[in-house]
C-alpha cells in the first residue's frame, strides 16, 4: 500500500539543495497563491478591489463576510450544501459499501458488466441528466429539496465508494472469510464484523471524496434546488453579471465555500493522497 | 402593433376607476391588505439600483399589511431561466419580474394574470392607480403585450449617453456627439490616446449584444430585425450600415469589448478609461455614488446620439405582474405590493432611494430635473421610441440567443458582417416559421 | 478469490445499490432519450409534438455542436500532457531524499488545488485574470510585459481555461505519480543508482512501469472530467467571448437553459453519452485489469 512516502536513496549525489528548495518553494507558492489572493480580496472594499494595480497592503475589512452571511443568505446555503454532502455520503457508503463486498468476493454471471455500469456512472457529465431530472422532479414534487440533490449526488458518488472499496475489500486476505465461515458466520456477519473493519481505509477515502465532490457540486443544484435547498457554490454565482460586480463579497463566499473543505483535506490529505492510488491505481 | 387600442382602452378604464373612486374613497392599503395579512409574496429581484432602493422600501409596505415579500436576488443572466423554470414546475413565484422582451413569452405561456383583474376589483384597486400617469410608451412596452397589460413598469430604462464633459473639454469638445457619425469621425480619433478609448459598447455574449450593442446599432441607421411580414430585415442597406457602423467604431473601444456587460462598461467610464458610453438610465446612481465611481463633476448625461433614421434610443425595463400559479390570496397580495411599488405616492421616494420610476408625475417636479441631471434626457427618449427595438414576441429567448452567438461572432471578425446577417436571418426565420407566423396561425405582434 | 453463493444474497448484497443507481440514473436516461425525440421546449410547452430523430439530425449537422467537441478535444490534448509531464516532475522532485520539512510542505499544498470548488476556480480566475485589476498583469508588469487581456481575447481566454486546469490537476497528476513512485520497492531503485547517475535512465527502466497504473488512471480520470468540465468554464467565460471557450458541457446548458430546448439539449447529452460510454469501455478494456 502506498502512502509513507518512501526515502530510498539516502547517499546518492547531492546536487544542489538550494536550486531544489527554490523549486519546491515556487510550488508552494503557485498552489497557495490563488487562495491568498481570494483571502485579501475578500477583506477589500469594492474601491480597494478595483484599484489599479491591485493593492497589496491595504486596510482590511470583514464587512464583506457580514454582509454574504446575513444580508445574502450564504449562510444558510452553506447550511445546505453541509447537509447534503453528509447526507449523500452516508447514503452512498451505506449502499456502497455492501455492493462493493459482494463484487469484492462473489461470483456470478454478469458480474464484469455490472461492474462496468458502475464505473461508467462517474464518467457521465451532469449536463446529461440534469434536464430530464428537473422535468420529473417537478412532476414529483422534489424541486428545490435537499432530497433531490442527494439522489442525484448518488450518481457519481455511489461509483466512487464502489470503486475504491472493492479494491480495498479484495485486498482482504480470504482466509479470514474461510475460518469465520468455518465457525458458521453467514455472509453478513463475515460482511459486518471482520471485513469492513478492515476495510474501513478504503471506506473513509470514498467518504472523504463523496464529501468533497458533493460539497463543489454545481450543475444540479443550481439547476434544481434554486431557493430553499439552495447550496453554497450556487450561491456563489448569483453575485456575478449584477450591475457592479462586486468582488469583495463574491471572494468572501468563495473563501467561505473553500477553507471548510480545505482545512478538511489537509487533515485527511494522508488518506486523501493514498485514496488516489486505490482504485484509480492498481 | 396595437398599442393605440391599448392606450384608449386603458384611457377609458382610467375612467372608469377615477368615477368608481368616488364611491371607494375609503379605500386604504391597510384595509384592503387585511385578509392577506400573514401571506408570503415570492418574488425575483436583480442587484441592480431600482431593487435596491425598492428593498429599502418595502419594510414600510410588510408593516403596514402584513404581507411578507420574499425575494430572491439572481443576476440578469439567470432570471429569464430561473422564473420559466419555476412557471414551468409550478413553483412558488407569486410574481413575475418581466422584462419587456420576456413579456410576449410569459403572456402566452399564460404565467401572467392580466391587470385588469384586479384594477376592475374595487377591494383590490387602489384609486389613485391612474394608469394615465405611466408613460404611455413604457407602460405598453414593459408591461402589455397584444392589446392587453399585464405588469406595471417598475425598473425603467432607455438608453442614454453618459459621457466624461471634462475628457471631452480636453480634448476641444464643448457638448457630446450630436449624431453617432460625429461621435465615430470626429470624437472617436480625439479621444482615443494615451491607453483611453473615446466609447465602450456593451457587446458580451448574452442580452447584453443583442440589445446594448447589436439592436442599438440597427435601429438609428434605419435597419430593423423584421420586415413587415416578419422576414429577416438585418441584409436591408440600411441594417448592414448599421452593423457595419458597429464594426467600424469598434477601433475607438477597448479591446475584449466582446467582453463588457454593463458593470465593465459602466466601471470604464467611472475609473476614467473611456469617454462616452450608451448605458441604460439605471446606471445614473452607480456612476454617481462616491464609493464605486471616480467621475465625480466630470459625469454629464445627453440623449443618445442621432442616427441617418433620428434618434431610436435603446429601450429596456422591467415591469412586475402576478403570477397565474399563485393561489388566490398570494395574488392578491403580490397585486397590492405591485401597486405601491410603483405608485404615484411612491414614485418620489423610489426616485430618490435610486430608482426611475415611470410616473410622468414625478418628473414634472423641476427639482427633480435639478437633482437628478439625467432627467431630461430620459423622458425626451420616453417619448418617442421604438416598442419593438427587440421584438418583444415568444421567440425572442430564442431569437436572442442566435442573434447573440453571431453578433459576437460579427464583431471578433469570425464571419463578416454580411454573412452573420445571413445567418440570423436565416435562423431567425426557421424558428418564425415553426412557430408559425407564416401560415397565418399567429398574428405579426412583436 | 472469490465464491459462488445464492442468488438471493447476492441481490441482498446488490439490489440497494443497483436500485438506487438504477433510478437516479437510468430513470432519467431513459425519460431524456424519450424527450430527445420530440420537439420540447419549456416556453413552448403547448407545441410539444414526436419529431422522431430530428433534433438527432440536427445536432450531427450542427457545426457548432462539432466546434465545442473539437474545443474539448483540444483541450483535453493541450492541457492533459502539460500536467502529466509537470506532475512526474513534480513527484520525481518530491521523491528524492532531504528537505524533509519542505517537501512535507509542499505535498499538503499540493492537496489544496483539487480540493477546491470548481465554481470558485472560475471566479478566482475572474479576479485575478482581470485585465485592469488583476494581480497577473501586475506580475507581468513587473517583468515589462503589457497588460494581457485574457477574459476578453477568444484565444488568451482559452489559455485562461488551460491554464487554470493545470493548476487545479497537475496536483492530484504529482501525488498519483508520487505515489506510484513510492511503490518502486527500495533496493531494486537503490541497485539502480549505484549503476548509474542519470535519472533519466532510472526513470525510463526502473520507475516507469510503475508508473504505468497511474498513468492509466490519470488518463481515464481526466478523459471523464474534460468532457464534464462545466463549472469553472461556467463562472470564469461562461464559454465566451464568443464562443471561444465554448466546451460541450457549457454547449448543452446554453441549449437547456438559455433556449429552452431541452429536446435538443436531450440529444446532444445523449449523443455525448454514447461517447462518453464509448470511451470509458475502450479505456478500461485497453488498459484496466477488471474484477475477475
């Protein structure tokens, strides 16, 4: 299993260490500069934000984040986008999980196919289903519910947890199975107490991408849930085009939308990069 | 058209109302709103200045009936899609925010219930409505479609000029262009030096080219989009010297103009970098507050430049009318929350919070003209304009989409004027044809 | 290994799944194909009429819809081998011994690009890509360059797109290939480098057949969302100026939602479906070991 970061070679030629460190350093720099940048703007008023050249020390203001939070309701679509993305976790692990044991370890015909047709649900694009979705969820009465958008997160979530988890479970050795089964376990008891405990790594990396995707999606809920169940990247868009495009506040939801998951994935950035490799690589 | 059989049919209900007042003179809002107290209206709002100013008002309006408004505030680009889409699945919009080229659309779709409804019910009319007092042209064009009214005009627009006086005094200009051959010949090369532009013309991809770039440029040469027998009219002389006008003009605009919508335009003209720009009336409060605009004293505002054919300014706006898919109660009181937002009694204060109302009213008021400087400019274009500078029919969302697509494409130099002409027209025409104006099963209104 | 057990177990097993992946997915496939086969458009709900597969003609004869598939072709060909050939980079960089503290550094900021919400990339983009307030044109100003218009120019803005691709992927490019690296087993690499000094040769004969898994699941990962990209393109261009950086996902939308059409939305989604499709079962049978 990869995930520690292996050092193989201790004495090879040592070439420059400086000339590394400044590339590691511009790294560095190329993949944070972008969220500095939305951070400060976000403390700008609009006549800072539209100075030119952009100001760099400025005095900074938090009437933006006051301002998107109770004026414009970006906090309750963060609400939103919080319980939909914990929802439709739970609900993908929970049928996941299963399904991934049972192609993990049963043989039956057809099972290559099925499979496949879980795979492919995550290379479909939104755009193909979000139209006849809207249709039937009107006709439903599901518009604009948090509901609809969990069962359309399923879509590409359900495929993850299938995938990384399969993966995980055949990595199980067998024999557990066998000897539990010799004690007379049924399939769900070796299912529930000996092998998802062990696979639990490879279940929280499909959580954790389940989260995320959920929590970034746009497409569907700007297309489905416009009002109440509204989510926080929709949100995000409502502020571009108006008469001035004010870019203070439509940086402070951004970062308001981002720093959550990213605090996120830097705590779980070790399960996240080993997530990566399982599955994805074999 | 038959906007005069509009006109008299209101002039004559007016009446009707103005003999009826006497009886109801008891009539209040507070009265009239109290069997609706408790109800939600839902409602879609812009960011733009007149919604602004009408949110500070209507804290007034929710204690004085009990009626709470609920509004969700999108950017244009997504009104149009967001209010179809809740008309179509039977959401809960109790009003409809209409802006004149949605109105054809709405009106047969039957998503909008017609005024008279409730200007006939005295418990619901407010007696001193007195349509007469709306501007005919903009109260037909923002708010009626084939004879009948749905909406009352709420965020009212014409195209104006507003200009930089002090860059155009620099450069040896006492007053603006006249005519837009001026504005191109002579303004045009003075004004265009040192990393500034003489004028930015709106012409992203969206409403933005079809109606702030690409209409603006047809209507003052003459051209139109439709002949009257609803054919493409965009390959006449008189359309292609507009369109061509457009790309000509086009040296003394920034680059990436094809990337302006109004906040890029508006900003350019408040930060300084251009000269002269055509937006609507609405903009007046953006370039005039302090925090966002630059221009300060510098800020003058004329009519739009004349055109071979006169004056032809951009008309644009927004009238607001019930919902057919509310229930009754919710009618009622998204009617009463119509009324007075856009009253007379209200106009004074929607005026000043950073709204044009369409009151004639209220801009009888020398002071007004004083305070507001770009007063004169607006009503001489509510005079004489043309309704259908964007056809105001079903089609248009469609139409306007195509006329988008290609106009961009026009003006990046993808295709010629010519042929882009011919594209739209001809695209035009396939979607006309399908929905039926040429075998006689629709009537021409646009 | 795996066993044969009864049939009714394995639906126990199965059946939740594929009924909810069933009904979120297939449901609505199907009810899009039926609407592709009429005209449908949502502002003229009353001239609903079964035109066959004449939105199907039309959008095969429609040189814009093959435009926007050849945009996302390029797309796909231009920023996909710049992030595969800057995240081996990145990885072999990350993968050699010493400044420790630093490179521990640098994979957690690398976890941040592709964390982030994709509608957020886009107005990033905005903010900073803008010609007159934007902080890039203020780097180029300071290396003498003038002021690049790249919302406004069709093709800076298509760099725009590319550009902020790489960065939110090369990333996730650099810790696959990290990864993959790490599974290279020590005394095989250590062997390797005392016979030779060039990475070159390491990389080539030793490191790439690790590589290769990675590689695989790069390329199907990307393929799948270049044709999806909708988000950042939506809040950044919204597929303009122009057209220029009109991708397929932001074509269909512009039909759906702009025009209404969503019988001819319908069928380009389902004529990108059968693609997608198509692709996903190439790729898979070419290059992925599947369950056995």
């Amino acid at each position: 299993m990869a995930g520690k970061f292996s050092r193989p070679n201790r004495h090879g030629p040592r070439k420059p260490v400086a000339a590394e460190a400044i590339v590691l350093c511009l790294i560095c720099l190329f993949c944070v500069f972008p969220f500095y940048w939305m951070v400060t703007t976000s403390l700008k008023t609009q006549v800072v934000a539209l100075q030119s050249p952009p100001a760099w020390i400025f005095t900074p203001t938090l009437a933006n984040y006051w301002e998107v939070l109770f004026e414009d309701r970006v906090g309750a679509s963060l609400i939103n986008s919080l319980i939909v993305a914990v929802a439709t976790t739970v609900l993908s692990i929970g049928l996941g999980c299963p399904a991934a044991y049972a192609l993990a370890r049963f043989e039956f015909r057809g099972k290559k196919d099925l499979w496949f047709w879980f795979i492919t649900n995550r290379f479909v694009s939104p755009v193909v289903l979000v139209f006849p979705v809207f249709l039937i969820a009107r006709q439903v009465g599901l518009r604009d519910t948090h509901l609809a958008l969990v069962l359309m997160y399923i879509t590409f979530c359900l495929p993850i947890v299938i995938w990384i988890c399969t993966d995980q479970f055949r990595s199980i050795p067998y024999d557990l199975d066998e000897a539990a089964s010799l004690e007379g376990a049924g399939h769900w008891r070796i299912f529930w107490s000996i092998c998802l405990p062990l696979a639990m790594p490879g279940v929280a990396v499909s959580a954790i991408f389940s989260f995320i995707f959920s929590w970034n999606e746009l497409l569907f809920a700007y297309i489905l849930a416009p009002k109440a169940a509204k989510t926080a990247p929709a949100m995000a868009i409502t502020f571009m085009e108006g008469y001035d495009v004010p870019y203070g506040k439509i940086m402070a939801t951004a970062t308001l939308i981002v720093v959550p998951v990213l605090i996120f994935a830097i705590i779980v950035s070790r399960h996240l990069v080993r997530g990566l490799t399982m599955g994805a690589v074999k | 058209m038959k906007l005069r059989n509009c006109v008299s049919a209101f002039a004559f209900m007016a009446l009707g109302l103005a003999a009826g007042s006497q009886a109801a003179s008891a009539w209040s809002l507070e009265e009239a709103a109290k069997p609706y107290a408790g109800t939600t209206v839902d409602v879609v709002f812009l960011d733009r200045p007149g919604y602004n100013a009408a949110k500070e008002m209507l804290p007034e309006f929710e204690s004085k009936t009990g009626i709470k408004v609920n509004i969700t505030t999108l950017p244009y680009e997504n009104a149009l899609g967001e209010q179809v889409r809740d008309f179509v699945a039977q959401g809960d919009l109790d009003a409809a925010l209409i802006d004149l080229v949605w109105i054809g659309n709405f009106a047969e779709n039957g998503w909008i219930v017609p005024a008279d409804t409730f200007t006939k019910d005295p418990k619901l009319a407010d007696p001193d409505l007195d349509m007469n007092d709306f501007f005919p042209l903009v109260l037909n064009a923002f708010g009626g479609w084939n004879g009948t009214i749905y909406g009352l005009p709420f965020d009212n627009y014409s195209g104006l000029l507003f200009y930089n006086k002090c860059m155009l005094k620099d450069a040896g200009f006492d007053g603006p262009p006249e005519t837009w051959a001026d504005l191109k010949d002579k303004y045009g090369p003075a004004l265009t030096k040192d990393g500034k532009f003489a004028f930015a013309l709106q012409s992203k991809r969206n409403e933005t080219q079809s109606a702030d770039s690409f209409a603006r440029m047809l209507w003052p040469f003459g051209g139109s989009f439709l002949t009257k027998d609803f054919k493409s009219n965009l390959n006449s002389p008189e359309s292609q010297a507009g369109l061509n006008f457009r790309q000509d003009l086009m040296k003394y605009m920034p680059p990436g103009i094809v990337s302006y919508d109004h906040a890029e335009a508006v900003n350019a003209l408040a930060q300084g970098d251009v000269a002269m720009i055509t937006e609507w009336s609405a903009f007046y409060s953006t370039l005039t507050n302090k925090d966002t605009s630059k221009i300060g004293d510098c800020l003058a505002i004329a009519p739009e430049p004349k055109g071979p054919a006169g004056r032809k300014p951009a008309l644009g706006g927004f009238s607001l009318a019930v919902a057919t898919q509310a229930d009754d109660n919710e009618k009622a009181a998204a009617w009463l929350m119509i009324q007075w937002l856009t009253s007379k009694a209200n106009a004074q204060t929607y005026l000043e919070k950073g709204g044009v109302p369409a009151r004639q009213s209220v801009y009888q008021n020398a002071d007004n003209a004083k305070r507001f400087t770009y007063i004169p400019a607006l009503v001489e274009s509510w005079q004489d304009g043309v309704p259908e500078f964007r056809p105001r029919f079903a089609e248009w969302p469609t139409i306007t989409e195509i006329v988008q697509e290609w106009g961009s494409k026009m003006m990046l130099g993808e295709v010629s004027v010519e042929e882009g002409a011919k594209t739209i027209g001809a695209k035009m025409e396939e979607v006309l044809q399908k929905a039926g104006y040429y075998d006689g099963k629709k009537p021409l209104a646009q | 290994m795996t066993t044969r057990v009864r049939a009714s177990t394995i639906a126990a097993f199965l059946g939740p799944s594929v009924f909810a992946l069933a009904l979120v997915g297939i449901a609505p496939l199907l009810y899009g194909v039926w609407k592709s086969l009429h005209f449908f458009n949502l502002t003229k709900a009353n001239q609903q009429e079964f035109v066959g597969l004449a939105n199907y003609a039309t959008v095969l004869t429609d040189p814009v819809f093959w435009q926007s598939m050849y945009r996302t072709a390029v797309l796909f060909f231009v920023s996909v081998p710049t992030q595969i050939v800057l995240g081996v980079g990145i990885a072999l960089l990350l993968h050699r011994p010493g400044l420790g503290a630093l490179r521990a550094l640098t994979r957690l900021a690398l976890v941040l690009p592709m964390a982030t919400t994709y509608a957020v990339v886009g107005l990033l983009a905005q903010v900073m890509f803008n010609i007159k307030y934007g902080v890039i044109n203020q780097f180029l100003g300071f290396a003498g360059i003038a002021p690049v218009n790249w919302i406004g120019d069709p093709v800076n803005a298509y760099i725009a797109v590319i550009f902020w691709d790489v960065w939110q992927w090369t990333p996730f490019v650099a810790l696959v290939m990290l990864a993959s690296l790490s599974s290279v087993p020590p005394e095989i690499e250590e062997a390797a480098r005392l016979e030779t000094g060039r990475w070159w040769t390491i990389l080539r004969h030793i490191q790439l057949p690790f590589l290769v898994p990675g590689l695989v699941a790069v390329l199907i990962l990307r393929t799948a969302d270049t044709l999806k990209l909708f988000d950042m393109v939506f809040t950044m261009t919204r597929g303009g100026p122009g057209s220029a950086t009109e991708f397929i996902a932001i074509l269909i939308e512009r039909t759906g939602n702009r025009q209404f059409d969503i019988g001819l939305a319908s069928a380009q989604a389902i004529i990108l479906l059968v693609l997608t499709v198509f692709l996903a079962r190439a790729y898979i049978r070419l290059f992925y070991r599947e369950v056995r």
